[in-house]
C-alpha cells in the first residue's frame, strides 16, 4: 500500500516537472519573430477577433503578409511596416513595460485609440464647422497627430493642438513610408489591370515604397469600399487588400 501511494506522489511530481511554464508576451513573440518554422497564411485566414480588431485600430493601413509558428502564433507585417504579434486564438501580445499596448517593432508605431467624441474641442468644432458632412467612424493618436477615419474612406489629419493638417484617401501612413505618385504617372499596365478588375472603381492615392513596389488605393462604386492593390516595380501584380 505505501509503495502505491508513494509510486502516486512520484508520478504526480514528475507530470508537475514536464509542464513548461507559459512563455510571457516577450518571450513569446521573440519565439514567433526568431522562428525557422514560419508559415506563410491569408490574412483572410486570421482568427476573426484578432481581424476585426486590426480594422479597428489600424484603418490607417493594411495587412501586407502574415506568418504563422504552429504552437506559438502569428507575424503580422503591416503596410507601414509596423509589425504585431499575436497568440493563436486571435489575442494581440502586449509589451510588458507598455501595459496594454501592442506590440509593434516599425517605425510609425501604434498609436493610441481615442474616441470620436473625446477628440480635442478644436478639433470636433473644426469638423462641425468646416466638414459637417462627414461621418466620424475611428480616431487615434499617433506621435505628434491625430488621425480620424471618416465617412468614404478619408482620413483626417490633425496635429495635437486641433490645426487641420490634410486630408488623406484610403490610407495614410508615416513621414517616410515611400513617396507620392501621381495616378497620371502610374504605368499603364498598373492601371489597366485596377480597371479590368474593377471597371467602375476610381483610383485615389498611389505611392512608391523604398523597395521600389508601387502601391494604389481605390474606391469601388457607391458603397465606396477600398481595395489596396500592391504591385512590384516592374507594374505586376503582387496582391491585393481590402
């Protein structure tokens, strides 16, 4: 009998040894972003949480790629090259030091959700005044600007005194993420394939990353939804976004 119970105790003590304690947010993502076994996935293919919320903190840009570490999480790399990490049901990993800021490893950083309605007075009265057809959907504060999505996918910019600085469409990203191209200079075989695939779309910002990719934003139709349409240097198509 004693040696059933203390052969009982041995083996409980050992299964405690074999679990291996949760990895914190840090070690986590360091173990996704350090990883040789990433996968890549549809950005289509996330967790629905973890897009929805994507959306709603980042609609001044776009999912660019997405990688997944089986047992760990996924990369994502967005197209102003910040970068989030997540686990794999969809929950974004925080930074210890930041509590509750999400992980980002580019050069705009994420910013900080703001609601509409607690927006600088100056900047609420210079919408009410100037712009008062205008939806407020989402805003955050990003560095030294706000930046507010409104009705027909434009983007307001403010800085943080409330002095209107632009107005962008479709996407707006930081001081050095590529240069403004005009829509009368894109390629044509950029151009031609937007129309062949969407011929009732209007095309609305075009830019050039530093890696030489031409990116194209439109607007389809009257429901003004965007698409994101990314090419290489050479006008082929490489993928598109909503």
């Amino acid at each position: 009998m004693r040696y059933l119970l203390f052969a009982s105790l041995l083996l409980v003590l050992l299964n405690s040894c074999d679990k291996e304690e949760p990895l914190t947010d840090v070690a986590l993502v360091e173990a996704i972003a350090g990883s040789a076994g990433k996968v890549a996935v549809a950005p289509a293919d996330l967790p629905p949480a973890l897009l929805e919320e994507v959306f709603d903190n980042y609609f001044e840009t776009y999912v660019e790629s997405v990688s997944r570490v089986d047992d760990k999480g996924y990369e994502l790399l967005l197209g102003n090259e910040d970068v989030l990490y997540s686990r794999l049901d969809g929950s974004l990993l925080r930074e210890g030091s930041i509590e509750g800021r999400p992980y980002v490893a580019g050069p705009c950083g994420a910013g900080q959700r703001v609601r509409p309605d607690e927006l600088p007075a100056a900047i609420l009265e210079h919408i009410e005044t100037q712009l008062p057809l205008v939806t407020l959907q989402r805003a955050k504060r990003v560095g030294m600007q706000y930046l507010i999505q409104v009705n027909r996918q434009r983007i307001l910019i403010y800085d943080l005194e409330g002095t209107f600085l632009g107005i962008q469409f479709i996407f707006y990203h930081c001081v050095g993420w590529g240069a403004f191209l005009g829509i009368d200079r894109l390629p044509p075989i950029v151009s031609d394939f937007i129309m062949t695939r969407y011929p009732d779309s209007a095309i609305k910002v075009a830019r050039k990353m530093r890696n030489g990719n031409i990116v194209v934003g439109i607007r389809l139709g009257l429901d003004m939804e965007r698409r994101i349409f990314v090419f290489d240097e050479q006008g082929q198509f490489l993928f598109e976004r909503g």
